[in-house]
C-alpha cells in the first residue's frame, strides 16, 4: 500500500471505532434510561417491617437504587425508591446508606436515611464504599471504605473502618485501636481493619489483617481493643440469635483469592462451609437464625448479581432469593 | 514547535544527519500511537478500582500485593523484548505485539468479572507495556536525527503524556453521561487501543536499523550481550540506579503537599494533571534544551529540579506561601520528568551501538523501574517512622549526595566521543 492509502485506511479505521465507539455509547445512554424485563416495580416511599432492602441493580434506569421485596414473597413484586446507594444496611427506622457520586472529582458520603427515606445526615467517606452495618438497635453503625492510593493506576489500597454513634460522634480508625493476638499485641503498620459486625452498643466483631493474616477479632469500643479469635476469617456477620458467626473464607490463593461462605459456632468452636461452588465476596446477612443472604455476581453479565439463600448448618445448596440484588438488608418484623 | 505531519518520503529522517528542522513523521506517529494508547490504559485505570467494587462487588485490597508481584514480570518481559528487537534486527513487529496484547487485554475486561479473570487481564495489558516501550524508543531512535534526539523524543513524550491527560476525562465524562456505564468507557478504551495498532501498524515503517546502516558503508554486526557493556552505558545505568534509589515516588510528594495544604481528597486527581500539564508543556523545550547542551547535563538538571521539588514540599510555611510553594512542587516535578524520561532513552539509545539499541534502552528502563520501586518501598517505611517532613528531609539529602556523584559518572569523556550532545 502506498501512503496515501495507508493513511485512508487510518481514517477509516478512526471513523469506525470512533464511531462505533459512540454507537455502544448512544444504545447504552438509551439503555440506561430505559426500565429492563422483570424488575417492574411501584415506587417505594418508606420502610415497612416484613420485607429486605437491597440494591436494585441489573442496569436500566432503576440500576442501583435502593428497592424492597417482601419477605415472604422475595420474587414477588418490588418497591424501588428513587435513592441510590452502593452498600446499605437498614432497620424500621431508617437506612445507613454508602453512595458514590462520579465525577472528574469523584466523592463518596454515608447518608443517614429516616423511615421515609429522607437523609437526616451526610458525612464524608473515605473512600470506595465496600460494607456497611447497624447495631442491633441501631445506635451504631460501621462504616468500610477502600482508600484508593495516590495514583490513577490505583494499586495501593487500604481500608478504613469507623464506628459511628447517632449523636454524630465516632471511634475513629479501627486500625489504631489495639490488636491483641495470642496476648501479644501487634503492632505492624500494614493492619487493616474491615467488616464490623455488631453484638451490642459495644461490642462488636471484625475482620483485622496484617500480612497474610485474616483474624476474625472480638472488638470492644470502651476498652477500644481488637482480640484476635481465629485466623482465615473475613467479612463475619452475627446471627440474630448471637450464637452463630457467618463469614467468607479464603479457598483460593493469596493472588486468585475464591471464597467461600462458612459458619462458625463459638460454643463448640466448629466451622461449616456451605455447598455454595461461585467464589462470594460480600458480609453475609442473617435472613433468620436458619438462613443466611448473600449477593452474587453473574458470570455472563458484568456488573449484574443476585441475592441467594442458603441454610446456615450446610444440609441444602443455595437457591436464587432476589434477582437483579445486591446488598440485602433484612428489615425484621 | 515545527511539527508536522506532512510526509518526507520514503528515507523519512533518520541516518542521513542533515538538519531539516522537522520532527520525524514516524516520531509523530509513534507519539500519535502512545497518545491514542495512553487515552486508552489512563481511562481505564481511573475507573478499574470502582468498577471491581461498585459494579463487581469485589474487594480489592489484594490488588496491591498483584502489582507489586508483576511489576518483576514486566521487567523481566521488558528485557526480553528488547533483545528480540536488536536480535531480528526489526523493532516495530515487537513493539506491535506490545501494543495489540494490551488491547486484547481490553477485550478481556469486557467480558472478566470475577477476580482472578480481572487479575489476568490487568497482567495482560503491563505485559504488553513491558514489550513495547524499548523497541517504540528504539524506533524514535532509528527515526531521528542523531543530533535532535532530545527534540524527537520531547514531542513524542509530549503527545503520550497529552493522552494519559485525556484518558480520565473521557472517562468520567462517559460515566456522567451513562450512570454504571463502565462497558461504555471499555469500549470507548478499546476502540482508542486498536487504532492505536492501526496506526503503529500502518503508518509506522518497519525499519531494520542494522540493515539500513550496512547499505550505508559500516558493516551490519549481528546482536551481542557484550554491545552492552560499553562503559558510557554501564556508567549511565549506575547513574540512573542510584538516582533511582533515592526517589521516593510521586505519591509521598502529593500526600506531603496534602498534609500542608490539608484540601479535600476530591481534590487530589488535580495534582497529577498539574504535573502532566507541566510535563506536557516542557517535554518539546527541555528536549531540545538537551540537543543544545548535552542530554548529560539536562538529565542531572532535572535531577536537580526534583530535589528542589522535594525541598518546597517539605517547607515549613503556611497560607499563600503553602500555595505557592506546592504549585512550584507540581511544576518542579513536571520539569524533572520532562528533563529525565524521554532524555534517559535518548542518552541509553546513544551510548550502544545500534545493534543494541532496544537491549540498550530496556536495561536503562529496567534499572529506573526497578530501583524506584524499592525505594519507594523502603520510603514508606521510613514515612510510617519518622513522618512526612522529616523524610522527606533524608530523601533530600540523599539525593543532594548523589547527584554530585552521577555527574561524575556522567561527565563526557574525550575517549568516547567528547562533549557532542547526545555521544
């Protein structure tokens, strides 16, 4: 080819990937506005006890808005609000609600949501939402966050954990508190906490790293310490009854990491994984003291999941529970 | 500026040494080539973290430790592929496997969704990086006037850095315009990845260096290990080393600006495009700054301007002055990348023979990326212990010892071709 057609041919190609480019874009535009097969829904205004709240997602003009299903009728019709948030946890009263506002500046914020889900308080979060939970009561709520490092490349991440209380005061860093392992306190700088799971006002549970580390911790916010209980655990989540710990577990490699859901009981220091085969990386969500909630990605679909179920003592596989969910949280009645 | 991309016929620039006042066409294709790319791997780095969590649902806390692990691959792939360059004696075919790798990479992240898939395609596309970069260098080499190298690779650094300016915008501006539509900003970044590969392909002639000189009178000599033992290159290389140990990484200076200043952390992406902009802004003037004086003497100018950045970053002051003194910071940096980067390839690439020019460039490269990374470790360590000013203080004094050291080593020596810009 001389150059002259050579040159056509980088127009041409330019015009077509360019062009095509923009066509995916204009089809996803529309898309985005538009309300996808299967997730028709009436407009939900408040909280009511009896159903789970979670993230509507699976794209379309409702993706990632907070919705509600009823809880004895999961797959039934659906409440979807006008609220977006990336990771919820809720109760009768209100919802604690992480929420990433894109941008060239992108910023993130924990909102405080009433029963009508108006937010009662805004706060800045450190980072990329990642978990979020309630205390029993409701008078605490926990925070994750990833802290995306200091390049666009992104690959120095460290989380950042907080409990907060309602009157707006909080524990700071979880990473400061002490961490006590086998008595001994440690005191590396590469500790990261993330996690929390709530037994009271005070007490709590927790994932803390360092190294190659995963220790499940007993967290206490008056003595502000963290106490090591049992390695390889993450993510671990309370059962209403506080008998049991839920949790994800590392079956993978430190690099290819593929977990799976597992139950601890303290009582007899016995660990069950349950027959879920997907990798699942989310804090499991008590639906009951049987069952336990989880999302999970799709395979075929980027950026679509599912809520399933699965019983806690591993006798039975999971099964879909919510479709086009992310983030269940079970408002009890 | 007199660029132009007006055609100069088939023996475009390269050996013949006559001035023509022109950046070569082939220069500017390659730098049209790594904007294009640029715009491409910076939209999609500026999304990746949030795509993994808020579309993926995965944690990403492992993901550093992955970096970390594959910043060795790529150095040991970079070597690799400067060798295959110098041995075929044909740079482009590799630097167009570097450069399609990645973009097949970015079909894969159409398509990835759990971790270890999103693992394998972020590994793809350094791999690629890793393969491209020396022969790309090595062919600006080829292409250029030997007497303007430092002017080639300014423009050519220019372009690639107007790209990695562009990418995030594009980026967020996709996503302003379709919530969640991350696909939207892959397709967008593949799509500016394969016509990047167009272009190299097409427009990029597929030059033999060693061919081509052995037309010219010189016998072609086949490639040697040993080519890379010229002590002007070994000198170059501990120079470049040691410089490289005592540079502590973009990230600690903007974290240190962000202490003093205390802005939001909204605000931090404004950092780096500072000193892109200063960067982009001084690549042409600094390169030719090194035609003029010496590639030597601008590349331990821009060492100089780095401590200086370091100095203001670690100022006690406060109020207008913090202000001041951090904007002076960004375009100190700026002007250290503008007298270093492209200058390290032109001066690597000048002091082999061309038989190894791509090996020659690889190891200069290897030796800066792998030296910055431990000191970067080794500075955040010394960051956790003593804090901000007070290591930023050490690592200012280190450098202040060792750049009197790598301008000896530096220094032109009359053996080797005396004190001409680029020998």
């Amino acid at each position: 080819m001389d150059l002259t057609r050579r040159r056509l041919f980088v127009g041409i190609s330019a015009v077509l990937l360019l062009g095509g480019a923009a066509a995916y874009g204009a089809v996803a535009f529309a898309a985005s506005r538009s309300i996808p097969e299967g997730t028709a829904s009436t407009p939900m205004t408040g909280i009511r006890p009896g159903t789970v709240l979670f993230r509507q997602t699976g794209g379309g003009a409702l993706h990632g808005l907070v919705a509600a299903v009823d809880l004895d009728d999961p797959g039934g019709p659906r409440e979807v609000s006008a609220r977006p948030c990336d990771r919820l946890d809720a109760n009768v009263d209100g919802i604690v609600c992480l929420h990433s506002d894109l941008g060239l500046t992108t910023t993130f914020e924990t909102l405080v949501l009433d029963e009508t889900l108006h937010p009662t308080s805004s706060r800045p979060l450190a980072g990329i939402p990642s978990r979020t939970r309630l205390s029993p009561d409701g008078e605490l709520f926990a925070t994750t966050s990833f802290v995306a490092g200091h390049a666009y490349a992104g690959t120095d991440f460290s989380t950042s954990t907080v409990i907060f209380r309602r009157d707006g005061t909080d524990s700071g860093e979880l990473e400061d508190f002490t961490l006590i392992v086998d008595g001994a306190e440690v005191t590396a700088a590469d500790v990261n906490v993330w996690g929390v799971t709530f037994a009271d006002d005070r007490r709590f549970f927790a994932t803390a790293a360092s190294g190659e580390h995963r220790w499940l911790v007993a967290g206490d916010l008056d003595e502000r310490t963290l106490r090591a209980v049992r390695d390889g655990v993450e993510c671990p989540s309370l059962s209403p009854d506080g008998s049991r710990l839920a949790f994800k577990q590392n079956r993978g490699s430190a690099d290819r990491p593929d977990w799976a859901i597992a139950v601890y009981e303290p009582a007899d220091d016995r660990v069950t994984v349950l027959p879920e085969p997907a990798s699942i990386d989310d804090q499991p969500e008590w639906l009951d003291d049987e069952t336990l909630l989880y999302g999970r990605a799709r395979d075929d679909s980027p950026g679509d999941t599912d809520v399933y179920a699965i019983r806690a003592d591993g006798s039975a596989g999971p099964e879909l529970f919510i479709s086009h969910a992310w983030s269940p949280a079970v408002v009890r009645p | 500026m007199y660029i132009t991309l007006s055609d100069r016929g088939a023996d475009d620039g390269a050996t013949t040494g006559a001035r023509t006042g022109r950046v070569s066409s082939t220069v500017i294709a390659l730098g049209v080539v790594s904007l294009l790319t640029d715009i491409s791997s910076e939209a999609t780095a500026a999304v990746l973290p949030l795509y993994l969590t808020t579309a993926l649902g995965l944690s990403i806390v492992a993901y550093g430790v992955i970096d970390g692990l594959y910043q060795g691959v790529s150095s040991a792939v970079r070597i690799a592929a400067g060798w295959a360059a110098d041995r075929g004696d044909r740079p482009k075919p590799v630097a167009l496997l570097g450069y399609g790798l990645s973009a097949i990479a970015r079909v894969g992240l159409l398509f990835a969704t759990g971790f270890g898939a999103i693992t394998a395609v972020v590994v793809g596309d350094r791999i690629g990086k890793g393969i491209r970069t020396a022969p790309r260098d090595a062919l600006i080499a080829a292409s250029s006037d030997p007497a303007e190298l430092g002017r080639s690779f300014g423009v050519h650094r220019m372009l690639d850095t107007v790209g990695a300016a562009t990418g995030p915008v594009i980026a967020f501006v996709v996503l302003l315009l379709v919530p969640d539509g991350y696909r939207t900003v892959f397709v967008v970044s593949l799509a500016f990845a394969v016509l990047g590969v167009v272009v190299l392909g097409a427009l990029v002639p597929d030059r033999r260096p060693r061919a081509e000189q052995a037309t010219t009178g010189t016998p072609p000599s086949p490639f040697r290990w040993r080519l890379l033992a010229a002590p002007r290159l070994i000198r170059l290389l501990v120079a470049a080393g040691l410089l490289g140990l005592v540079t502590i990484g973009d990230g600690f200076l903007y974290l240190a600006l962000h202490d003093r200043l205390g802005f939001a952390p909204m605000w931090f992406p404004l950092l780096f495009v500072g000193t892109n902009l200063a960067y982009l802004a001084l690549a042409v003037p600094i390169g030719r700054l090194g035609d003029r004086i010496g590639g030597r003497r601008v590349f331990i100018g821009g060492q100089i301007a780095l401590l200086c950045a370091y100095v203001l970053a670690a100022l006690p002051v406060a109020g207008v002055g913090a202000v001041a003194a951090s904007a002076g910071c960004l375009l100190l940096l700026g002007l250290f990348y503008a007298s270093t980067d492209g200058i390290l390839a032109a001066l690597a690439s000048a002091f082999v023979p061309l038989e190894a020019r791509a090996s020659g460039i690889a190891a200069a490269q290897t030796v800066v990326a792998a030296t910055r990374f431990a000191a970067a470790a080794g500075f955040g360590l010394l960051w956790f212990a003593v804090g901000s000013s007070a290591a930023l203080v050490v690592a200012a004094s280190a450098l202040a010892v060792v750049i009197p050291v790598a301008a000896i080593l530096l220094r032109p020596r009359a053996s080797e071709g005396g004190a001409s810009a680029w020998t």
